[in-house]
C-alpha cells in the first residue's frame, strides 16, 4: 500500500447567504412588452459599453474612474440605473478573473501530466496512482505536439492575467459560436437573433433599505403592482407620476412569499430583474435578496440523533441512516434524478432527490446530513483520464456545484445541517469493510451504499474500520461462532480447516495436498516430532 494522504477534519457547511424567487409576469398587453424591450435594449446597450470601458482599464481600475462612468451613465439612464449597471460590469468582470485563473490552474496541470508520461518508456503499465507511458511511438509523439501547444496557451493565458486583460462575452459565448452552426442548433437566423439580443439586455436594479417597498428602480408593491423608473431618453412613454411605467400584470410570489411580503412591507432592500425567456415567449421577474448569518450549529449538536450519509453519483444519491454510535440502521435508500434534457430539467432533477431526501431526514428524526466537499476541477482534465471519454463525461455529468447550493439553501430552510467531509478514500474503504456484512439473503449492498455508511462515520468522526469481534474465552465454537466462521448450522465446521495456500503454494487449492487436514503440518512446522508427520516427496527428473 501506497502512502496516504492527510484525512481533513469534517466541518459544518455555512448556510446560504441569499436566496432568489421567480415568478411569471402574466397579462402583459402590447404596449408593456414594448415598453419592456426598449428599456431592455437601452440599457443593455450601455451596460455593454461600460463593461467594454472596465476590461479596458483592467489592474489600473480606480474609485475616481468608477465615478467618471458613473456620472456618464446618470446622463442617459438615471443615477440608480447607473449603479446597477457598473456594478454588473464590476462583477462580470471579477468573475471573468476567476475563471481565468481558473483555466491557467487547468492549463498546468494538463502540462504536468504529458510531462510525467513523456518521461516514461513507451509501453510501461501505470499503476493506481500515476498513469503509465503512451501505447505507441505514434501517441508520444502527437502528445509531444500538444504538449508545445498547451504551453503557448499558458504563456497567453498568464501575459493576460498580468496585464489585466479579460475575454467576455455579453450573452454568452456559447449563444455567439451557435451562430456559426445554426442546422445544429434547429435554430433559424432570426430566432437566433432575437434570443441574442434577448441575452444581451439588462433589465435589473439593486434594492436600498430605506426606500419605499425596498427598492427605487424596479417597485413591486405588496399587492402586486409593478413599476419601472424609466430612463431620461424613454421618460415620454410614462403612464404614472415621476416618469414610472406601471405594468398591467400583476405578481404572486408561491415560494417564499410571506417572507417576501414581510420585506417589502418593512421597506427593506431587495433586487430585482426582468427578463425574457425566449424559447417559451414568457417574461419572468425574479427577486433576490441577502439573509442575516445564522450561527453554525455544532457538530455535536447536530449528530445528537445520528446523521444520514449521502454517496453523490452521476444518477442517484445514496443514503444510509447512522446512529449516534456510528452503526447502520435500517436499509439503505437511493434517490434517482435524470441529468440529461435542458438544465432547468437537470435544476428541477436535483431538487425533486434533495427533496425526498429532506423528507426521510425528518421522518428518521434526523438532524444532521453528511456529504462529501468533492471539488472535480482538476479530474476532469482531458490528459490525465486521456482515453476513459466515458469516465470523464460521468464525472463532468456529477452536478458537484448546483448539488452542493441546493443541498445547503434546502437544509438551511428546513433545520437540517449539512456536514461535509473529505472524499478521500471513502468508496473504496468503504467497499472494503461494509459491503459484504452489510450484504444479506434479501438486501444486496452495492458500493455507493457502502460509501455512504463511510461518509457517515467519517462525520462522527469514527474510524471507517469495522472493529472486529474479540475472540471466546475458549476456540470451540460452541460459544458462538466468531466473525468470518461458519455458522452454527454448517456440518463439520468443528474439523480442522483447509490449508490457505501461501506465496509458495498458489498453485495447489484450498483442502487439497499432500497436508490436507493435518493442522500441525500446516501451521505448527516448529512442534515436537511426535505432532508431525514425515514423507518423500517425489524425486526430481534428470537426464
């Protein structure tokens, strides 16, 4: 066995810090929708300037050039819709930094491991560890090609960081390269164009506590009404006071309502944004807003009543009931979820298994849920898995990230703690000393289940090791029989045991040879002459 690396101690996952609801805006006339599209249009055409203006200013970004675009935008829209804006193209762009590192951390690593293979003779076996040298002549020398071209990319890649620049693309580049496959997508040119300028709109306004229902820009009243500040240039097409649009819908929040209701009746901040679903022709408002930090609950608070180890796999999520000792109760449980489809039927999938989860939680009287931190960045590398393409399409499949928000924004609300644990090691410990006792005439115990009684022992903090029977006052098996024995039922399970073959002896099977049954010449050769027993074996042949 290899050396191991340092088990992390499990922890208490922080709850979420915000929470955003969705509703349909329904009932729009013409004139809201067009009203709506030209406010979407003006201010997306600024907001894409101003994030042009931030990448060009890149590390040299200062608070004195932050008000000069300000006071820029104040002209042509308001000073509110100002800030929304330059606080979108700062956000925007921090998330293009992070991604950059992100691809340079992805970049080095691809290098490394061609590296370490390169360096290898061709042919030569890896191990469970490391991978082993290229198959052929031909593949060292193309991975040597491509070793040279993911250099260039990081030598870009990390001039770029230095100098501040960032790629982005506003709408999306995924949305930009589909134009260039259109019959791929289904998609004709103009529906393609109106779903592109659809992305690139902006139509959403922080909130300010203080202000009347929570926010200046975009109003909902607590009955519903919705009102839009209109920008200087679009002020003429006001239907209210103080250059507002009301519009003719009328909204219903069904999640999280009362508590939405309850803020906007306290004039406390909250976000909004508008925005249209072209491929339903359906405008949605979604408001958003920041929760207080609540304290953390102790791991031990939170384990008093035993924790619910949860195994994540690309197609279900397998459970096991622990109790506060560390031992399984019950049967295990699996909660299936289909990740294929559009990512709203992957969002609705996770949250429909985290659901039935939460419920079983309460019905066990459960207050803790143990998960494991995975972080696949860095396993869905193309270099390390090099042919496994259905190995890194299941791990690239695994939802780790929207799992991980779902699971704490569900657990926070419903009272549960989410304990999360070092993977390592875990399926394959787990395997190795749960699943076959875990395994009966009518239960099969498959891995996953074994690794979640793992993840939930890990929690408590208890050694994944079984502890294994101590042994009877005397060997006879009448006081029970010990762990790994045969069973009380079994004929003969009192007469000597069949010889295990050793390293010298592998060719000869279990009960077989010239020493079967006879347990002094098997395990004692050192005893008097008088326990053992002598024979000729047979003589060699020579010429």
């Amino acid at each position: 066995m290899g050396e191991l690396r340092g088990i992390a101690a499990p922890f208490v996952a922080p709850g979420p810090s915000g929470v955003a609801v969705r509703t349909r805006l329904r009932q729009l006339t013409p004139g809201d929708e067009k009203v709506l599209r030209l406010v979407g249009a003006h201010l997306g055409s600024l907001a894409s300037k101003d994030l042009k203006a931030r990448c060009r200013d890149g590390l040299e970004h200062c608070g004195q050039a932050w008000a000069v675009r300000k006071r820029e935008l104040t002209a042509l829209s308001s000073s509110r819709w100002a800030g929304s804006i330059t606080k979108a193209s700062h956000d925007q762009w921090a998330l293009a930094r992070r991604g950059q590192l992100a691809h340079i951390h992805n970049l080095e690593a691809g290098i490394r491991t061609i590296e370490d293979r390169l360096s290898l003779p061709v042919g030569r076996k890896g191990t469970g560890k490391a991978p082993g040298g290229y198959r052929s002549r031909r593949e060292w020398h193309a991975k040597s090609r491509r070793l040279r071209v993911l250099q260039d990319r990081l030598a870009a890649a990390r001039a770029d960081r230095e100098a501040g620049i960032v790629h982005v693309v506003r709408g999306g580049r995924r949305l930009a390269r589909t134009r260039h496959h259109l019959d791929a997508a289904q998609l004709t040119e103009s529906a393609w164009r109106g779903r592109w300028e659809a992305e690139r709109w902006f139509c959403q306004a922080d909130g300010e506590s203080g202000k009347r229902h929570g926010n200046e820009t975009i109003r909902v009243s607590p009955e519903g009404e919705v009102s839009i500040k209109l920008p200087v240039p679009l002020a003429h097409l006001a239907n209210a006071p103080q250059g507002r649009y009301v519009l003719a819908s009328r909204v219903v929040f069904a999640h999280r309502g009362t508590e939405w209701a309850d803020r906007v009746a306290a004039h406390r901040a909250i976000a909004y944004r508008i925005h249209l679903d072209t491929g339903r022709d359906r405008w949605y408002l979604t408001a958003s807003w920041q929760l207080p930090p609540t304290p953390t609950l102790p791991s031990e608070a939170a384990l008093a009543h035993g924790v619910i180890g949860v195994d994540m796999n690309a197609g279900h999520l397998a459970a096991w009931h622990l109790d506060p000792h560390g031992n399984p109760t019950g049967s295990p449980r699996r909660f299936f979820y289909d990740l294929t489809g559009t990512a709203q039927h992957r969002d609705a999938q996770i949250r429909h298994a985290l659901t039935r989860l939460m419920h079983w939680a309460h019905t066990c009287d459960v207050r803790a849920i143990a998960v494991e931190d995975l972080d696949l960045a860095a396993e869905k590398t193309r270099e390390k898995h090099g042919r496994r393409t259905r190995f890194r399409q299941l791990i690239s499949g695994m939802p780790t990230g929207k799992l991980r928000a779902r699971l704490a924004s569900m657990a926070d609300a419903t009272g549960i703690a989410v304990i999360a644990v070092d993977p390592a090691y875990t399926s394959r410990w787990g395997a190795q000393h749960w699943q076959k006792p875990l395994t009966t005439t009518t239960r099969k115990t498959i891995r996953h289940d074994a690794a979640a009684v793992a993840i939930g022992r890990r929690a408590q903090q208890h050694p994944i090791r079984r502890r294994t029977t101590p042994p009877p006052a005397h060997r006879s098996d009448a006081v029970g029989h010990r762990t790994v024995q045969a069973g009380p039922s079994v004929p003969g399970r009192e007469e000597p045991r069949p010889r295990i073959p050793g390293p010298r002896t592998r060719s000869v099977g279990a009960g077989r040879g010239a020493n079967a049954g006879n347990q002094n010449a098997q395990h004692r050769p050192g005893r008097s002459a008088e326990h053992e027993t002598w024979q000729q074996d047979s003589l060699p042949l020579s010429l």
